[in-house]
C-alpha cells in the first residue's frame, strides 16, 4: 500500500552560484522500499524532479515472512531508476544489488572503494547461496515452483559489480552528467544534479553515510552507525546538519554492556579451555570476525587468556580480513599501533624478514592436516593474527576440524547460524557441556541465534534435532552498531535539527524507543515510516 500523504507539489529552491533562488516547482520523496519496521532489505528511494536515485539495495533476511519480499517486484521498474548509492557491503544493504541489475537496472552505482571491494566477495557469495538453496530445493522436491530458480545467479552478481563506481570519503561528485538533466522538469541544471558525499560511519570497513546535496537541501542516510571508542574500526564521524535525516535504530531500545577490556571475551575463552572444551564463534564474516580477532590477539598479548590454536573456517572471511589488512589507514589507529608494534608488524609491509618471521612461527594447527594453508594468508593479516592462527580453506579441512575434538576456537558463519560452515560446528558441539557458542552480533528474530540466545533447550540443524547442552554465551559489547546512547551522542553533534527525522533499519521496539527518546530529549520532529510508504518530504520548500 503506497500513501501518498501530500499530493501537493514542493517548491524547491534551487542553488544557482549566487545563492539560492526559487527555481521549479519539483515533487521531492522517498519511499522507504526497505528496512521500515524490520532490520534488513534496506532501500530507499529519493525521487526528485522527475529523477530517481535508490539508496542502499538490501535483501531482507530473517523469518520467512520477510524473504518472501525478496521476491516480490519492486513497485518501480528498477530501468527507471538514474543511480543507486550504498552505504556498506552488507547484504542488508547491497545484497538484492544483483536482482535490481537482472530487472533492467543500468546505472552506475556509487560506494566507497572498500565497499567496491567487499561486494566483489559478499555478492558472489550471496549468489552462490541463492544457486544452492535452488539446487536443493530441486534435489528434493519442496518447492511448488517447477523448477526452482535462485533469486539470482553469479552471472546476475557478475553483471551487479560492472556497476560499481568506487568514491573516496568526503569527495562529493554528480550522481549523473547534467547534460543528462531533464528539460521536461524545468529544472535548472547546474543546481539540481544531486551529488553524492561518502562519509566514515565506522560501522565496517568501507562503511559510510551518504550525503545527498539537491540544490541547497541536504540529505543524510544514515546506513548503519558504528561505535565510539571501539578496536579496529574508527569512531563514527560527527554530522552537525543534515534537512532530512535516516537514521538507524537497530539498539535504539538498548545500551550495550559497558567496555570491559575484553574480560568476559577473556573469562569465557579461560573457562571453556579449563574444561577442555570447543569455542565456536558463529561470526558474521565481514566486520565481526576482525574484531574477535583482534580481542583474541590483544588477550593472548597480554597473557589473559592461554593461547589455543584460532580457526578462520569462511573462505569469504578470510578474503575480508585480508581486505581490512590491506585498509589500516581506514580503520582505528589503535590496530595501526597495535601493528606496528608487533613482531609480525613487518609482514604488513611487504617486508622480507616480516615475512620470514610469520612464515617460520611453529606450526600451528593441532591436526597436521589443518596446517597447510596457515602461512600464506597470514602473511597478509598479520595485525590480526593470534599466535596459532589458522584459515581453514577447503571443505575437506573443514570437515576435519569438525571431527577434532581438541579444545581450539573456531570461528564461523554465518553470524546467526542462519547457514554456512558454523551449522556442522554446532552439530558437532552443542551436545557436549565442555563446550561453548559465543554470539558476537545482533540475532534476528527467527534465526537459530536468537532461539540459542533466548535459551532454546534444542536446537534443529542440517535436518536434525540437537538438545543443547554446551554454554551458550553473549558478548553484545563486539556489536557494530550504536547503541541508543551512542546514537544519541551522535545526534548531539547536529548544531540545528533535521527538518525531519526518519527512523528505519530496526525492530517496532526499538524504533518506538529510539522516537521517543530523540523526541523527549532532543524535540526534533521525528517519524517511523511504513513498508512501502511514500513521504513527500515536509518544509523543503521554506528555507
Ligand atoms: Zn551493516
């Protein structure tokens, strides 16, 4: 259902060198196409003198209520659509990239040079998911769909990345040639081709607001916003104005716990190895991994936990983590510091002898057969690198791991268990009391993280029935998101209030939480849209 709430049309005043003057009568709207009421499938669409541009292009994920969605056609033709911008390379954000592309979809899209990067591992991999559950689906008959097709191939994926138009940070440039502008719309060119600025969000590598300039007017998405004071990514950059602002909600009803230093991380990796027990870390690959990582590292530096060999089983988070290797002057000059003064500090560089000391650590692994790949990828990533690190490769290795019993830490995804490599490490974990599941990030209603964390006394994977016996354990202070206090001390950067607030990207709680505290505490005018709701957005026109 599509609510028009103000059919009138806005004046928008345009910029034309000399300051701003009435320009055209212009319609300016966004409809949330995503993300409204619910966590995932973040898009929105900012349509404007007759133009429109698709902000973040997520895949709803979850209950299957909301998957269902990925499925439903987009209630615009995506070739009508002149630039998509994104945040961040989560799925939520950029994962139904490959579908708009498949539905006719043939601009560029904008994002950061990282982002650039991670799409090229999270899209590909998403679409091989997608190719699998169909396969499956086929395999076994339940689907009522003859056959089953993937909501997208590698080839819809390939086709999404020939799109991406990398930007650095705080570097406005045109969302599209003004020669491109459309006489019909009276508009004046030079001051109405929006453009578009990328600002840190420090949520992941990559990670950004976006800054959308329409004449004098500013918009801010919001995307997702990171922490202050956090290991490995940087603290979100203060925004002092915006006319219009998205913000996300994902912990507007909560606070994380206080920063401990690492000691409840520490307690629980010392507890699960005096039992001798398995640490399985359901991970989501990108973002989350980094940081457990670097926790471990810094505990193991520092002697506050016993240094057990460290699993990396996710081929596409060993691929990220080589990224954010690769990206130490974007992220938090803690890590830079971190890594400089470490023995393996030279490897980052390139350096021979760098080299030489990773390679010749002692084999790591406790099973000899694990060992193989550990040398090779830590040469590139060694500011995260435990002492017994290893990136598990190949299935075969995988599979391996599963049936050893030695006490180790393994971190896997999916980060809720929805899938991935981490649903054998359960099964073959989750039964025995020595050991320990770790959540480290948000669990969406629904997912097996959620049911776990909410006490679930058993627990179904790959087809079967598992009763849980192992501790199941939650660290929320690794969360890359803001918390409603950091929210909060992030708006408290804004000099004037936003003409509007829109709150997207939670759960019906925490955005009620979130409206009401920025209501109460700061008086700005605040709104929570509805799924497929369309706003013509309020006082544009009155500078
Ligand atoms: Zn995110």
């Amino acid at each position: 259902m599509e609510r028009d709430l103000i059919a009138d049309t806005i004046i928008l005043y345009a910029r034309t060198g000399k300051g701003s003057r009435l320009s055209s009568n212009v319609t300016f709207s966004l409809t949330f196409l995503g993300a409204a009421g619910t966590v995932t499938g973040s898009k929105h669409l900012l349509e404007a003198a007759g133009r429109r541009v698709l902000v973040d292009c997520g895949l709803f994920q979850g209950v299957k209520e909301l998957r269902l969605r990925n499925w439903e056609p987009l209630p615009i033709d995506p070739a009508s659509i002149d630039a998509v911008v994104l945040t961040h390379a989560h799925l939520d954000h950029c994962g139904y990239l490959p579908r708009l592309v498949a539905g006719g979809y043939r601009g560029r899209v904008f994002c950061t040079p990282a982002t650039k990067e991670l799409c090229g591992i999270v899209l590909p991999d998403s679409a091989h998911i997608q190719e699998e559950d169909a396969r499956e689906a086929n395999r076994h008959g339940f689907t009522k769909h003859q056959p089953a097709l993937p909501l997208y191939t590698s080839v819809d994926a390939a086709r999404a990345l020939d799109r991406l138009q990398p930007v650095g940070y705080e570097r406005p440039v045109p969302l599209w040639s003004d020669g491109g502008q459309t006489a019909a719309q009276g508009v004046s060119a030079p001051g109405l081709t929006p453009t578009v600025e990328f600002v840190n969000a420090g949520h992941l590598l990559g990670s950004a607001y976006a800054r959308i300039r329409i004449g004098d007017r500013t918009l801010l998405f919001g995307g997702d916003l990171g922490r202050y004071g956090r290991p490995v990514l940087p603290d979100p950059s203060p925004v002092t104005e915006a006319d219009v602002l998205l913000l996300e909600s994902t912990y507007g009803d909560r606070l994380h716990q206080p920063d401990d230093n690492g000691e409840r991380l520490a307690t629980i990796v010392r507890q699960t190895a005096a039992r001798g027990g398995k640490l399985v870390v359901p991970a989501f690959a990108i973002g989350r991994v980094e940081e457990v990582l670097y926790w471990l590292k810094r505990l193991e530096d520092d002697k506050r936990i016993p240094s057990l060999p460290v699993f990396v089983d996710s081929p596409m988070a060993v691929a990220a983590l080589q990224f954010y290797a690769a990206r130490l002057n974007e992220l938090d000059a803690d890590l830079t510091m971190t890594a400089s003064r470490s023995d393996r500090g030279p490897a980052l560089s390139g350096s021979p002898s760098g080299r030489d000391q990773v390679a010749t650590r002692p084999a790591a692994s406790p099973d000899q057969i694990l060992s193989g790949s550990r040398s090779d990828g830590l040469r590139r990533v060694a500011a995260f690198a435990t002492a017994r690190l290893t990136m598990v490769a190949s299935m075969q290795q995988s599979a391996d791991l599963v049936a050893s019993r030695q006490p180790s830490i393994v971190i896997s995804s999916s980060g809720m268990a929805t899938g991935g490599r981490v649903l054998r490490h359960l099964a073959a974990t989750i039964t025995n009391p020595k050991n320990t599941v770790l959540f480290v990030g948000y669990q969406a209603a629904g997912t097996r993280g959620r049911l776990l964390t909410d006490g679930a006394k058993e627990i179904k994977l790959l087809g079967r029935i598992y009763p849980v016996a192992a501790r199941v354990e939650r660290v929320d202070s690794m969360s890359a998101h803001a918390d409603s206090g950091e929210i909060m001390r992030w708006l408290s950067a804004f000099t004037r209030p936003p003409r509007m607030t829109y709150l997207v990207h939670g759960d019906p709680v925490a955005l009620d939480a979130l409206a009401a505290r920025i209501a109460r505490e700061l008086r700005w005018s605040v709104r929570i849209p509805a799924h497929l709701e369309r706003v013509v957005i309020p006082d544009m026109a009155n500078g």
